[in-house]
C-alpha cells in the first residue's frame, strides 16, 4: 500500500462528498475537482484545485473537455513499479493520482423525462468521467477508484485505519463496481439509441 496524496474529486451525486473531502485534506491530500463539485468544495471551506488549473488547459466546448488530458490519465494509468513509467511521469512533469471519486451524469433519468430531446440527451452523455473512471479501475493496483458515494465511509475507515492508505482488497472490489457502473451507463445509450430514429441531418 502508498498513501494516497492527490485525488479526483468530480461528482454528478454530491452526497457525502464534503466529508469525505474533509478527511482527504486531513490527510494532507491534493484535491482537484471540477466545476459544480469544486464550488461545493470551496463554499464548505475545503482547498481544491480546479481541473483547468491542474492541467493547464481551462474547459472548452461547453464543459464537454476538462479532464481528457494527458496529465489527467498518466497520473491514473501508470504502473508505479515502472522504470519508464516513472521517468516519464518525470520528465512531462505530471505525478500520481492516487484516487479517482467520480460518479456520472444519470443518463437514464434523462433519458426517461418527458419530452425530452435526443439532442439534450448526447449532450449529458458523460465523457471524461467515464474515461477517468475506467483508467483509475484498470490500475487499482495502485489507485483507489469509487464511483458510489455509498462507499466513502468504507474509505474513510481505511484511511484512518491504515494512516491515509487503502487496501489491496477494497481496490479491487471498488474497480469491479466503476465497471459494472460504467458496463451499465454505456447499455442505457445503447439500448437508447436503438429505440430512436435519427431522423435527417
């Protein structure tokens, strides 16, 4: 296990979430958020940077890219164990993102409101959540990834129990529950799209 130093911290669903960012800055954890979760953040007194500032790159085209970035998904994805890995981190000046709380837009009620448009639909399909989610649970070896905030208290006990780590275990399960979360957000906008004509360009 390696303390966990920086986070993501970008929820559709705040439940829980300032609390669970309270004990993160107790133990002395980096927080970068994104915007509706970072104003939460800042209002309850809670230090966090902004996706834009952490990247370099400010959001563009309505929102629809903020965390597709290379600093974003190399922090996620590297192997910690690697030569390489870490001397490429290194030399673009990234570093570890040790933990990844993200949950998604609910396409499904979307989807189900009456009168709702297909065009109001694609546009609150989650993009970067999901991809930051599916980088931090394919590296749980190294990355704590939670996607439902039912699961903050079971962190926040291995933080305190294990001084700011989690274990091998808990990651694990928490990278199978972002992939069914994930496996099922991608099923509700397939099986969306079937039911729909796309009418003419």
């Amino acid at each position: 296990m390696a303390k966990i130093a920086r986070a993501i911290v970008s929820c559709h669903d705040k439940t829980g979430v300032v609390e669970f960012a309270q004990l993160l800055r107790e133990f002395g954890v980096e927080i970068i958020s994104t915007a509706g979760t970072l104003q939460v953040l800042q209002d309850a007194g809670i230090d966090a940077v902004s996706m834009g500032d952490y990247t370099g790159v400010a959001e563009m085209m309505d929102g629809r890219v903020k965390s597709l970035h290379a600093k974003i998904h190399a922090g996620l994805l590297g192997i910690r164990t690697s030569k390489l890995h870490t001397e490429q981190l290194k030399a673009s000046e990234y570093e570890w993102i040790d933990l990844c709380a993200v949950n998604l837009h609910p396409v499904q009620e979307i989807i189900q409101r009456p009168g709702v448009t297909t065009e109001e639909v694609l546009d609150q399909i989650d993009i970067g959540g999901m991809a930051m989610l599916r980088s931090a649970a394919k590296n749980f070896r190294y990355v704590t990834c939670v996607v439902n905030p039912d699961r903050y208290a079971t962190i926040m006990h291995e933080l305190r129990a294990h001084d700011g780590e989690v274990t091998f275990k808990t990651r694990f399960r928490l990278a199978q529950e972002a992939f069914a979360s994930t496996a099922q957000y991608d099923q509700v906008i397939a099986d969306y799209l079937k039911s729909i004509e796309p009418g003419e360009e």
